[in-house]
C-alpha cells in the first residue's frame, strides 16, 4: 500500500507565536522544525502520497524530502 | 531571559500509594488549600502565554482531582501538550476516555517493580492489579503509553524483568530513573541507596534490552555515583516551572525545602513570577557561582548542578553540587552506605476531601 504519512497519535504540531516557530511536540521531547521541516511535516495529513508532498516542495529536494520523512517515520512520529 | 517550555503541573499530593522513594515534600500540601479549576485555567493560560508548551499533569496522583477533565480541556484549549503521570489507580476505561475527549495527549504509567507482591510492597498498598487494568486500558485506548519505573536498591537487579513487564503491557516507552533524593526519598535515602555493583548489572540488562527492543529504554543516571552532576532543571528558571498544588510556584520541583520565599500563583502572574520573583532569579545564569564552578568550563553544561541537593547535602544551596567529583564536598557522598529500613510516605494529605479509597 502507498504511504500517506500522517502525523501519529504521539505527536503534535503547531506553531509557536512566543518563539516565532513551528514545534513537532511528543510524550517527552519538543522538536523545534526549522521552515522546510515544519513546511514538509504540514503536508503529512494522510491523505498526500510521498509524490505528492514532494510535488508540492521547491524542485531538487526529493531525496532529502524522502530521507527526512522516513527518519520522523523511525521516529514514531508519522504513521 | 529565555521562556519556559515546560510546567509540571502537581494537581494535588493526595495519593493512594506510600512509595517512600516519593520526591514530594515531606509536609504534603492539603488537599483545602488546592488551587480551584478556575485557577488552574488562569495558570495554564498565563503559562501557555509566556511559552509553555508542554504540561506534565501529575501529583500525588491527579485521577483524585475530579476536575482533571476541565483541566485538561483548558491545556489543550491553550495548544499546550499535555501528559497524565498517574499511578493508575482509578484510570478506568471511562475515566480515561473522558480525559482522551478533552484533548489528552499521552499516559505515563508507574509500577514499582515487576511482580505484583514486589510492586504493592514498596507502593506500601495493594496497587499491582489494578495498575494492571490500568496497563490494558491505556494500550486499548491507543495514546501514547509510557511507563515509568524509579529504581533503588530494592527493585534495581529487577530491571529486566520490569522490562519485559513493560513490553508485555504494549508500552511504547520505558523511563527507568534511578531515585532522586529529595522529599520522602531523602528521609528514606539510606534505605533506597543501591550499591554500585546493582548499577552496573543493570545498566548492562538495559544495555542489552537496547538490542533486543524498538521500545525506547530511557535510563535516568544516578548522580551520586558518576562524579558529573546532573543539569539541574536544564538551569534554574530556564526551561521549567513546576505549580504546586496550593499554587506555588518553584523552580524545580524538589526546592520546597530551599530558604527561599516561593512566589505563589495566587498572588502574582506566571509571568511576573518567571521573569521578576526573587526565588527564579536567585541561580539563574551563572552569576551566583562560587569556586570551583564560577571559573569551570562546564558551568554552562551543569549549572553547578542541583541546588536542592546542594542545599541538602551541605546546608548552602549556592555551593557546589557535591555530587560532582569538584566539589569539595565531595566526600559527603562517598561516606554514604545503603540499607535499613524505610518510612512510607503519608498516604494523604491530613485535610477534609482527602480520598480514602486505598485500602
């Protein structure tokens, strides 16, 4: 089956107005994302295959877009 | 001056377990002079204003504040993360639901050891079997489950099999902290210091647990035994702020017995306590320090180290942590030897309201 990644049940994103940034936030841990991680986690809704994440993405990025969807992945924090 | 991530929310110190590692303060705050709902929303709005984005909702054990729904609700109304720490005691499938509709993000579980006859003698009540209902109920529920085990010379050559007891319960996390020793866990200190020989085998059980399991082992070090302190809080008044249940507001969860005059959220804003009280100003940064931390290269890294164990150990919480092997109090730590029995901690707070429901 094709893999729409989505955020999992363990991890919120949201932006944070005090910081000026956007926060991946999990059980133990906050993950400040930089613009083009919290730009590629913000597409993750289950519904956008890798293809067309990347799509949506600045042309040139796709091994790395794949690269860091798959280490979130390993993570725990995309399913 | 940087703002706090992070609240430990102590909802009440109302608990039906005794463990007498308990990092509490020993003069448990009674259950009428708890903060009301109202308050708790005024403090978790203010809080999340200033930068807090993360709430540790615990206590004692915070399924004994009945409005830990509303409670719940206000966190994630104000986009704060939150996770219930929570003995399990009374964490039925509605209950749980309950706090999951009002926006709950994740459970930690305790256990106090891996057998039930170990586990309720050192939580000093029949607790096991329904931590186990509790195990059930939260991995059906599908949150996010960790599990949460502090270690000390009773349960530590148990670590491999609290392991595969936390596997078994489906947990996704296993946090196995070595005994802090404040509160009820410095009255008990003698009785709960492992030797160094405990640590090293278990270290060694986690160590190969690592290779077996994808669930994540967080072993939480002994500070006594390493000669390196520990951060305290990450520094003090730069990432955390913990509310006590009558409103205090301290730096670190273990400084109520420090000489400080703790600022109260009853009185004053979380944001004028954070950035103006004098008990979060008086070891931020690094210039209070003395020798030998005010010239060290890791001043930055440490801290200093704890300044509740300081004040602890040697009666000055602006001296050198004497966990670390600098410190010319050093000995202090080295002159320690385990064994003994202990004190378990009062089962509630001596007020009206307070739940008997433990056997």
């Amino acid at each position: 089956m094709t893999w729409r990644p989505a955020l999992s049940r363990a991890a919120m994103l949201r932006h944070d107005p005090v910081r000026q940034t956007d926060l991946l936030i999990v059980p133990e841990r906050i993950v400040v994302l930089n613009e083009e991680a919290a730009a590629i986690v913000g597409l993750c809704d289950g519904e956008r295959t890798v293809a067309d994440i990347v799509a949506e993405l600045p042309e040139g990025a796709e091994a790395d877009v794949v690269e860091f969807l798959d280490r979130v992945r390993a993570e725990g924090w995309l399913r | 001056m940087s703002a706090p991530w992070a609240m430990l929310a102590e909802l009440t110190h109302a608990c039906p377990l005794r463990c007498p590692y308990c990092s509490n303060p020993v003069e448990l705050a009674a259950r009428s002079s708890e903060l009301s709902t109202g308050e708790w929303q005024r403090i978790l709005a203010e809080s999340a204003a200033l930068g807090v984005v993360h709430a540790h909702l615990s206590g004692g054990e915070p399924l004994l504040r009945p409005d830990l729904a509303p409670i719940v609700a206000a966190a994630e109304g104000e986009g704060v993360y939150t996770q219930l720490v929570t003995s399990g005691v009374g964490l039925t499938e509605r209950r749980l639901g309950e706090l999951a509709e009002a926006g709950l993000r994740s459970v930690q579980l305790s256990v106090q050891s891996a057998t039930g006859a170990e586990s309720d003698r050192i939580a000093g009540v029949a607790s096991f079997a329904r931590k186990e209902r509790a195990a059930a109920v939260v991995a059906a529920s599908g949150l996010p489950f960790g599990l949460n085990v502090v270690l000390h010379r009773e349960n530590l050559d148990a670590v491999g099999e609290i392991i595969e007891l936390g596997l078994s319960w489906g947990v996704a996390r296993i946090e196995l902290a070595n005994t802090q020793f404040y509160g009820w866990g410095l009255l008990n200190r003698t009785a709960l210091l492992p030797t160094r020989e405990q640590l090293a085998r278990a270290e060694a059980t986690v160590k190969n647990y690592r290779e077996k399991t994808d669930v994540e082992l967080i072993w939480v070090i002994p500070d006594y035994f390493d000669g390196v302190p520990k951060p305290c809080m990450g520094g003090w008044g730069a990432i955390s702020i913990t509310v006590a249940p009558d409103g205090r507001v301290l730096p670190c969860p273990a400084a109520y017995d420090l000489p400080l005059e703790l600022p109260n959220a009853r009185d004053h804003s979380i944001g004028w306590i954070w950035e103006h009280s004098p008990a979060f100003n008086a070891y931020r940064g690094t210039g209070w320090m003395r020798e030998p931390c005010a010239s060290c290269p890791r001043k930055e890294l440490d801290f200093g180290g704890c300044r509740c164990q300081a004040y602890a150990l040697t009666g000055d919480a602006g001296r050198t942590d004497p966990a670390c092997g600098l410190s010319p109090d050093h000995h202090l730590l080295d002159e320690l030897a385990g064994g003994g029995t202990w004190t378990f901690r009062r089962p509630a707070p001596s007020a009206s309201g307070a739940d008997r429901s433990a056997p």
